[in-house]
C-alpha cells in the first residue's frame, strides 16, 4: 500500500459500491447490526466525492425500509434486527439525502424517538438501556430532519449535556466520563441544533480540540493516544461549530489522511499500513471537505450530510470549514 | 488470549445435527442462497426460529452464547439473553463469571459491559419505582431511597473493582471501562469503596503517569461525583492535589493530561494561576538558563529534572496565562515563541491569543 498525495476518488467509489457485493464474506454477517450505518457513511462519502448517483436509489431505499419494525415504529440495522435509534437516524438521513422522507410514518417514529428519553435528559439507544450522549444527539439530529424539534423537551435534554461538561472544556459519553473527541461532537453538534453553544466554553474547548493534532499531522481522541482517521471528523466539525477550524494545521492533516488510503483496492483506513473501511472512508472525506481539500462538496459538520440539502431544508448552523481550493 | 470459561465454539456439533434442537425451525437470512462457511451462520437461524416462538429456556442461554462469541456487538442476542436470564430465574453470580471471560476477549464492545450493569443491577437493587426499567444512576431526580449496602453487596463491589482493575491492566485507558468502574462507584456508592480509589489511581500513574483516563478518573474521585463522600476539609485536599500533581510534572513535565488536571484542580477551588508562578517558572527554561539558577530545594516546588525535556511547552503556556493579567507584553512574548518555533502546529492558535489579548488592552489616557 504505497501513499498517495491526491485522493482517489474513482478508486474510493468502486471501493464503496463493492461494499454490498460479497455476501459470501463472513465479515458482511458479522456487521449486520451497524449494515444500515455503513449504507449512510457509503452515500454520505459518495456525494462529498460528488458520485451520489453510484449505488442505486431505489435499491437502497428499498433496502431502508425492509428494516422498518412496524411494532416499535423504528429501523433496525439489518432486516429482523431488532429497531434501534443509531439505525433510526441513519435511516432518515438516507430518505432525506434521496429525497424520500415521505416514506417515513413521521408520528410513530417521533413517538419511538421521544420515548427513549431518559429522566436525566439523556437518550437510551433502545429498550436495552445503554445510555450515552451519542444517542442524545441521534435523537436530536433525527427530530430536527423530521422537523419535530418542538417536540423535545429542550431545557432537559440541554441540562444533560451541561453536567457531561468535564474539568478540561470537553464532553463525553455520560455523566462523569472522561472527554473524548467523538463525544465532544456529539455534544457540540447536538448544542448547535438546539441553539445553545453557550453551553460551551468555546475557547477552551477549541483549544483541548487543537492539541489533538499530533506531530504526524493526524489527530487523537484523547490527550496520548494514537491518531486516527476518523477524529479528523470529529475535531474538525466541532471546530467548525466554534469557529476555529484555523487552529489545526490543514496541510499536516490533509497529508496524514491521504497517506491513509489503500492506493489498491480504495477506501480509507484509520491510520497509514492499515485496512480500510467505510467508517474511515466517510470520516477522511468529511475531514478532507472540512479543509478545502479542491473537487469536494461541502459537507455540513453538525448533521454530517451534504451541507446544501442541510440549508435548503433550513437547517444550516453557524458554523465555518475553511475555503475550497481551486485544485 | 485464553479461552478461561472453556469450550469455544468448534469443540460443538452443529445446532443442526443436534437432537435437543430439531423442534426449532432455523430461519434463514438470505432466501435462497448458499453460505460458504454455515458453521457461522446457523446459531443466528437458530437465534431466529426461537425469537419467532418467544422461546425462553436454558438452551437460549447456551444459543445466544455462541452468538455472543461471535459477534460481540450482536445487541439483539445479548437484549434476548437478558430477558431470558430473568424469565428462567437462572444464577446470576454465574452469568458475571461467564461474563469475566467474555469482557477480556470483548475490551471495546458496548454491550458486553451494559449486560454486566444490567446483571448487577438485577442482583443488588429492586426495580426503580418510576419503572422505566433503564438504569441511570447518574439521573438528577432521586431514584426509590437506596437501602444501606449490605455485607454481601459491599463484597460484591470489591469483587467487581477487583475485576475491572484486572481488565484495565489489559487495556489501561479503555473508555468503556474506565465508564463502567464510575458507573460501578456511584451504584453502590460506598464511602469505603471511594477512598479506595485515590490509591487506585495512584497505582496506574506509576504504571503510565500519561494515562489521560487516569487523571480523568482522579478528578472524578477528588472533586467530582466522589466528592460527596468525606474529605470535608477541602483546603487539605486542594493542598495535596497539588502537591501530588506537582511531583508528577516533575517526573515527567510534558505530560498534556498533568497540566490539564492541574488548570481543573485551580479552576475548580477558585485558585489562582499565579500561586503556580515559581514552580512553573524553572520549567519555562532550558537547561543552560537554569544553570545560573540557585539550585535550592524546595519540597513545595519540585524542580524539573535532569533528563526532562525543556523548556516545556505546557509550563510556558501557563506562564503566559499568568502573565495575561496585569504583564501583557510577557504573554504575548511567550505565545510568539510559541508560535514560531515551539509549537508551530498551533500558529493560529497562538496568533488568536496575541490578537485576543491586545484587543482588551486599555488605551492610556
């Protein structure tokens, strides 16, 4: 696997169109439960790469709603898997993205949504319990594209978020835990769609974001720990929202995820040597659109979704990537 | 890594050539279509034929147990185990052994560690009288008044601690862990099980004094949710707190996680920056420089040594941010060199700080 100083796009969108082909392959069952996830990164990657048209339409909304579990009123990963709110939001963003929305029972996945909320403000991920602001922010992001935000009881889901606010400016998963970049997003971006960034404190947390950058030009999650692909999402979005996406050194990073690709087969691992995957696939791109990186389209770093589609549903945030590059 | 609670799956006949299973129809995934290794695959058919029936017996449990082997992050297998459990009163003590085995091999998996909260959840307290069902110990809103912990469940705690510090030795800053064992303090939330902990930590420091999640996990004790039992002299603590914290920085000055707890501590108690200035001062410096210095011992402000790597970018930064009240001109000096030459990566950064702190300077009169 040699390193390249482009991003290969051709490359990267066989790589995602082949995703689904082998159903031989013992790791295409072992991740069904994250299968409706992987088809949003998959489409979300392709229309950064501006190749929406790659997978089909109708095949994969076909594929969205044989996941629908008409007893909850929900999606599932998989067909037959059990309805979760991961799933769920993924589910909506692929409708939303295909312009499809209408083949969602608005009401009852509202009510599916809702109903996981916990007392605390916080979201469960299903009736199993596992609790985690990961999911808060699924249920806000999914509320705000069935534009039923209104719904939400917003002083309680805020003040959750609030307590989850660590000694270093950072969030993580729940009360008490230790910051993390994913986290911090979930956080950040949740807080922006509910219009109270004032939760934050946005210098302090803009700088623990900026010191994730490491010599090698990627970024970790957490202060001395190894870099990785995906947090130049994670950070780089939140950076969006707060306004200081300057502070991390784009040439660095730009080079550090291009070096991460797999120049033969396509895709993008999380660090340079490894396999690829989608999930790094989506979180490279997205972090590579977020610098400027020339022949992307934008991508809105709260709902991590093609940013025009986001403003033409009126949804667009404040927040700012740096300017696109000619070439 | 050893398989300690014994048989894995290919030391078992197929569920399809064994007779305890020919009752259940195993309900395939794709329709009409072949699977190159059906070893895999049938515990899942078989995990849907009894789903289709509501099945809840003992052969579930050994079921959604090969499932569980392989794919950890099966979420539905482990939500179906966890009903069963309850529906067939099976020993719970036993699942959480089972469960040892299965966290180790599973470090990163979720649900592996949320089954382990519901198992001890359904062992040591009553269902929540506002039956959501769902345990969230950390909720703001009282929950049904907690009985005194009892011999058998303050033992329980210690064995469960003793647990998650034999998997933290696998993986020291494993966030689910780490998020577990606090979940696990305020569940039983036993005064005795806290004042444990800052010996916890302190272990781990040694082993890795950059542990983020240890520091973290110290700040959650000292002043955070673990505040609340004893330690009511506060000036004490902040006292010790910053003397330990010091003779780490010491050790090992460039240390991210060190500093960090350090600003928390100060911030937190309302402390000044500037209390710090002569201990953060001789890490400022390189080696040459201090050669001037007077070498006295100071025991409240360890010195760095002779191996730190110097000047420390950390200690310059917050030498700035002392200097950022009423000497200006200093700070912007520091976060200059900062930006050109120490830690050029943050440019931008630093040119921010320079540009933010000129801007409140007063205009002279």
């Amino acid at each position: 696997m040699t390193s390249s100083s482009q991003l290969l796009i051709p490359l990267h969108v066989r790589y995602i169109q082949s995703l689904g082909e082998n159903k031989d392959d013992l790791t295409y069952h072992l991740t069904a439960h994250l299968r409706m996830n992987a088809v949003y990164w998959g489409l979300t990657a392709l229309c950064i790469m501006d190749h929406k048209d790659a997978l089909s339409k109708d095949e994969t909304i076909e594929y969205v709603m044989s996941c629908w579990v008409d007893e909850a009123g929900a999606f599932g990963p998989h067909p037959d898997h059990d309805p979760h709110l991961l799933p769920t939001l993924s589910a909506i963003q692929i409708l939303v993205i295909h312009d499809a929305l209408d083949r969602i029972d608005v009401p009852r996945v509202t009510k599916f949504i809702l109903s996981l909320q916990q007392p605390s403000g916080v979201f469960a991920g299903d009736q199993f319990g596992e609790i985690d602001t990961r999911f808060l922010y699924s249920a806000v992001n999914a509320l705000s594209l069935l534009d039923q935000l209104h719904q939400l009881d917003v002083e309680k889901t805020v003040s959750y978020i609030k307590q989850c606010k660590n000694f270093d400016g950072g969030f993580g998963a729940v009360i008490g835990a230790e910051s993390h970049a994913a986290q911090v997003w979930v956080c950040t971006a949740a807080l922006a769609i509910l219009d109270r960034l004032d939760v934050i404190d946005q210098d302090t947390l803009a700088w623990w974001l900026a010191e994730r950058q490491l010599p090698n030009g990627g970024l970790n999650g957490r202060p001395q720990k190894l870099e990785d692909v995906c947090y130049s999402f994670w950070v780089l979005s939140s950076l969006s929202v707060l306004r200081k996406v300057s502070w991390i050194d784009a040439d660095k990073l730009t080079s550090f995820i291009l070096s991460a690709q797999d120049t033969e087969n396509g895709g993008i691992a999380d660090r340079p040597g490894d396999l690829p995957d989608v999930f790094h696939t989506i979180f490279g791109v997205a972090g590579l659109s977020l610098l400027g990186y020339p022949g992307l389209v934008d991508i809105d770093p709260v709902y991590c979704m093609p940013a025009n589609l986001i403003e033409s549903k009126g949804l667009r945030k404040g927040w700012e990537a740096l300017p696109r590059k000619a070439s | 890594m050893p398989d300690i609670a014994g048989d894995g799956p290919e030391e078992q006949p197929l569920f399809s050539e064994r007779p305890d299973w020919t009752d259940v129809t195993p309900v395939p995934q794709y329709e009409g279509y072949n699977p190159i290794a059906p070893i895999f695959y049938t515990p899942q058919y078989y995990f849907r034929g009894i789903v289709k029936t509501n099945e809840k017996s003992e052969r579930v449990l050994e079921l959604t147990e090969a499932i569980i082997r392989l794919n950890p992050a099966h979420y539905s297998a482990w939500q179906y185990r966890y009903h069963t459990l309850l529906a067939i009163k099976a020993p719970l003590d036993a699942e959480l052994k089972l469960m040892d085995s299965l966290a180790v091999q599973f470090l990163k998996t979720y649900q592996v560690w949320h089954h382990r909260r519901l198992i001890l959840t359904a062992i040591y307290s009553p269902p929540p009288s506002n039956a959501s069902g769902l345990n969230d110990p950390t909720a703001t809103t009282s929950s049904s008044a907690k009985s005194k912990p009892s011999p058998e469940s303050q033992a329980a705690a210690r064995t469960e601690l003793a647990f998650i510090t034999r998997v933290l030795m696998v993986d020291a800053k494993n966030y689910h862990t780490w998020s577990y064992r606090q979940w696990l303090l305020a569940f039983f939330d036993d005064v005795h099980l806290w004042e444990g902990e800052l010996g916890f930590v302190e272990r781990l420091l040694e082993e890795d004094v950059r542990n983020n999640s240890a520091w973290h996990h110290r700040f959650f004790v000292v002043f955070g949710r673990g505040q609340l039992q004893g330690e009511e002299d506060r000036v004490a603590v902040l006292k010790r707190e910053l003397s330990y914290t010091k003779d780490q920085i010491a050790l090992a000055p460039n240390n991210a996680s060190a500093w960090n707890y350090l600003r928390g501590i100060l911030e937190r108690t309302g402390t000044s920056f500037s209390n710090l200035r002569s201990f953060v001062e001789p890490y400022t410096k390189t080696h040459e420089d201090r050669l001037g210095d007077e070498e006295i011992l100071d025991l409240e402000n360890p010195a760095p040594s002779a191996e730190a790597e110097l000047p420390c970018v950390a200690a310059l930064e917050f030498l700035a941010d002392i200097y950022e009240k009423d000497a200006v001109s200093k700070s912007v000096e520091i976060w200059k060199r900062l930006a050109n030459e120490l830690d050029t990566m943050r440019k931008k950064y630093w040119e921010y700080r320079i540009k933010e702190a000129l801007k409140d300077v007063p205009v002279q009169s």
